[in-house]
C-alpha cells in the first residue's frame, strides 16, 4: 500500500528543484543586467571625455540633438493641427485618364497642355462632358469650347457681373437649377457647374435654333451681336472636334498685321498697332455668360 510519509519527500525536492532553478534564474538576470549597465555607464563615460576634448564633435553633437528635438515637436504640432482623413480622395474631382477611352483622353491631353490644367481632373470633366451631351444632344467638344472660353478651366472664376464657375453661369439668375445640387454654393462643384451650364446652354440652342443664335443668347449679347464670342466658341470648338477625331487642329487665323496710317508731309508713317484694328478679348477673360433668365 502507498505510504503518505513517503510522498513527502518527493515534492519537497521539487520545490527545492523550483527554487533552485528560480534562483539561478535571478543570478543569470542580474549578472547581465548588472554587465550591460556597467558596459553603458563606461560609454557613456567615454563619451562624455571626448565630447570635453573634442569641441567640433560637441557642436555636432548638440546641432544632432536639437535638430532631432526640432522634428519631434514639428511632428507633434502636425499631429495636433492636421486630423487624418482617408476619405478626402472622394470629394475631389479627377479621374484616372488610362481609364478614359481613347477620343476623350486625346482630348484631355490637348486640353491639359494648351491650358496647363493637370489631365485628372480635366478627364474627370471630359468625361462629364461626354456623359451630359449625350443626353442634352450637344456636341461635348462643344461644351468642353465653352467651358474653355469661359473660365479656361478654372472652376472658381468669377466675372465683374457675377458669373461664377467653369461654364459662367450667373448664378443669382439661375437659382432654381442649383437647389437639385443642394444650394447656391454648388456653383464652385465643377460638376454642378458643368450641368447646370450645359442646362442653360441646352435652352438658348432651343429657343435660338441654331448654335450660333444660342451661343448670342448664352453670352447675353445686348449691344452687340456677339460675334466676337461666337467665333471664339466655334474655333474652339473646331479644334477640339479635330482632337477628338485624330484629325490635323486648324491653326488660329493670322493676326492683322500693322498698317501704315499717312502723316502730315515730311512726318513717318504711324504704325498703327493690331489692337486698334479690332476689339480684342483678352483669352480666358470671362463674358457675362448664361444670363437667360429660367
């Protein structure tokens, strides 16, 4: 039969075992430990003798250590003032122009280059373009013309009367087409912008019946005929047409040259400069488009 007393003997040498082991344990942590400190207080105290011998090491030392200092509170200002956002991707408006197909991306780099706008977001309104025009039954390099006369793609411009925006809607006129897109403001969307412009654009081809009698209503041509906007439009809008079916872009007509204007006798002739052969638009200058009233 099994003994009590004989049980004892063995679990007193485990426990004699588990305090060995534990002790021999400590021993090997405080040796290393011990070692290492002793190991980096001698560093340390090497350091610290050639730094007071070695005032060029000293001063770079010092630059090190407070340029480091400088980065950490720079880092933790940055963090305190700029909250991170991984969603922010989704309010801009840009495209991938590799996805585009390829008449609207030849468009896009045209239009990129000649009006140095970065092609992700001008594929994002080409594309747009392309979209609405189909349902407004407009030409898109029509649209994309307009915009380009308007604004040159800049979708906050403002005009002196108040037209706003890539197409230079006046926005105080029409109101009513901007509460779909949530208010006034979406004005500076250039999406909104763009249909609600191609809305107006849309109305004045309707109640002109041609594209040139709606370009005269879009640009709100009173004391003129507004000719000087038409012809602007429609070159535009040839050369993007010409873009867009890989055709050869017409150059722009040539630039009237100075004429000899007759002087007094004995006197030179006056030059007259080109400017004041005709008015002249300043490019990107933007006219007090779209004031058809809804």
């Amino acid at each position: 039969m099994n003994n009590p007393n004989r049980r004892a003997p063995a679990s007193s040498r485990a426990l004699a075992s588990a305090r060995t082991a534990m002790t021999d344990a400590y021993r090997g942590f405080y040796d290393i430990t011990h070692n290492s400190l002793a190991l980096l207080g001698t560093l340390l105290a090497v350091a610290v003798v050639v730094l007071g011998f070695r005032a060029d090491l000293r001063a770079s030392a010092e630059e090190q250590l407070l340029g480091w200092l400088l980065q950490r509170q720079e880092a933790a200002s940055v963090e305190q003032l700029v909250t991170a956002e991984p969603n922010a991707v989704d309010r801009v408006t840009a495209a991938d122009l590799s996805a585009l197909p390829e008449q609207q991306a030849k468009v896009t780099q045209w239009l990129s280059r000649k009006y140095r706008v970065a092609p992700e977001p001008l594929a994002a309104l080409v594309t747009e373009a392309y979209a609405v025009g189909e349902k407004a039954r407009l030409d898109p390099t029509l649209i994309l013309a307009v915009m380009a006369v308007e604004s040159r793609f800049n979708p906050f411009a403002q005009s002196p009367v108040g037209a706003q925006g890539l197409m230079q809607v006046l926005t105080r006129v029409h109101t009513d087409k901007y509460e779909d897109f949530g208010g006034q403001l979406a004005a500076f969307d250039p999406v909104s912008n763009l249909r609600v412009g191609v809305q107006v654009l849309q109305d004045a081809v309707r109640r002109a019946g041609s594209i040139e009698g709606g370009l005269r209503l879009y640009v709100g041509a009173v004391t003129t005929d507004g000719s000087w906007y038409i012809d602007r439009v429609l070159a535009e809008h040839a050369r993007i047409q010409s873009v867009a079916l890989g055709r050869a872009v017409p150059r722009p007509a040539p630039v009237a040259q100075p004429i000899p204007v007759k002087q007094q006798e004995g006197q030179p002739a006056r030059q007259v400069p080109a400017t004041e052969l005709e008015a002249v638009v300043p490019a990107g200058s933007p006219s007090p488009a779209a004031v058809i009233p809804s």
